[in-house]
C-alpha cells in the first residue's frame, strides 16, 4: 500500500471516530510559529556559546577548571543549535510540501468547478443542430461570395463585337481623316518670271505701298501707321 493511500486511509478512520483534522491554514500557521520560536531558541544560544567562550578565555590560567565547565557547556549549547537547525530544516520542508499540497488542493476543487460550469453550458447543445447549423451557414456563405462576384464582373454590354475588327475600322476612319487633311494642304506656287539679282530701291517702294494698300481697311490706327510708313518710305526714295 502506498504512503498515498495509507494517508487518505488514516484520514477516513479519523473521520469515523468524530476526530476533525487541522485545516491547511491552521497547520501552516502552527508551523511558523514553530519556525518563529525555534529561531529565537537559535539566538539565544549563539549568545550562551559567545558568552562561555568568553569566560573560557578568562579563566584559561587562572582557573582551568572553570574555563573546562565553560568550554563544556559550550559544547552542549552547539550540540543543541545543530539539532533546532535540522529540526527547522524539517519543519521548512513540511511546511513548503503543505503549501504545495494546499495549492494542489485549491487548483483540483477550482478545475472540477470549472468542469462542472462547462458541463452545465453543454447540456443544451445538441452536436447534430450544431452540424446543421455550420452546414448552414457554409451555404449562407458560398452564396453571398457569388453574388458579390456576379455584383462586381464587368456588364456583358457589347461583348459581342470583335476587339480587332473594331481596331481595324479605327484605323481606317484616321486614315482617310489623314488623306483629307493632305488634301486640303496648298504649295505655293512657282512665279514664272525669275526674280531680279538685285531689285532697284523703286521696285522695293512699288511692292511695299501695294501691300500696305491691300491692308489699308483694317483699322483707323492701322492706317495711321501706313501713312507714316508711306512718307518714310518716300523720304527714303528720294
């Protein structure tokens, strides 16, 4: 039988006999008083061992009898310390093992409310409307994606007609734009008779009142400047 089962066994015949046990903060509590007073114990005996070394040291040759019971009562107050410091490492282990064991006991009762709570979630859920219920809403869901594809795709409007008969019929509509135009373009014409190598200071004149009386009708200020520019250019002939 292990010490486990040997524990919760000796437990339940205390329980049959009416005998309550400590609970786990009593006992912690009884431990470090303990702990407490075993320290204090602990003090005072480093001071017993200080002050009969001290008279051991004084009566060294004076009276070595005297200095002899010191050292030995010394050496019982050491022999006491050792034992309260294994007694205190004893008692530091077991309180630390309740400890854990109270923590332990705490976890397990706060789990088990836990399981409790959540069986008590589930007790209405039925696994086969949940199925049901996922199945739906995967429906719900492939459905609202094709729509809003079919909402977002391009309009078919027109989609019958070639692309490239269309190009084609573009580029021909800019080329007969483009031979028009060409059309429409006048070269100036070659003059029949050859320009003189240097024309006279009067042929020069009669070219340039010819031009200005073709622009004579243009503006009252326009004909002011052509006057002026008149008798400049006669001033200039003569």
């Amino acid at each position: 039988m292990s010490k486990i089962s040997k524990f919760f066994k000796g437990g339940s015949s205390a329980a049959s006999k009416g005998r309550r046990g400590p609970s786990p903060q009593e006992a912690l509590a009884r431990l470090r008083e303990t702990e407490e007073l075993l320290s204090k114990k602990q003090e005072y005996l480093e001071t017993r061992i200080e002050r009969e070394l001290a008279i051991a040291r004084q009566n060294g040759t004076k009276n070595k009898r005297a200095a002899l019971q010191a050292l030995k009562r010394k050496k019982r107050y050491e022999k006491q310390l050792t034992q309260i410091d294994g007694t205190l490492s004893t008692i530091e282990f077991q309180r630390e093992a309740l400890e854990n064991s109270h923590t332990n006991t705490e976890v397990l009762k706060n789990m088990g409310y836990a399981a409790q709570a959540m069986k008590k979630v589930h007790e209405n859920m039925d696994l086969n409307k949940i199925d049901d219920l996922m199945q739906d809403i995967t429906e719900q869901q492939d459905i609202a994606q094709e729509i809003s594809d079919a909402i977002s795709n391009r309009a078919g409007f027109g989609d019958e007609f070639d692309e490239d008969e269309l190009m084609a019929e573009l580029e021909e509509l800019e080329q007969e734009e483009l031979n028009k135009a060409m059309r429409d373009v006048r070269l100036p014409s070659v003059p029949s008779t050859s320009l003189p190598s240097r024309p006279s200071k009067l042929h020069a004149c009669h070219f340039l009142f010819n031009s200005l009386i073709k622009d004579a009708g243009t503006s009252t200020r326009r004909r002011a400047e052509d006057e002026d520019e008149m008798k400049k250019l006669a001033a200039w002939a003569s």
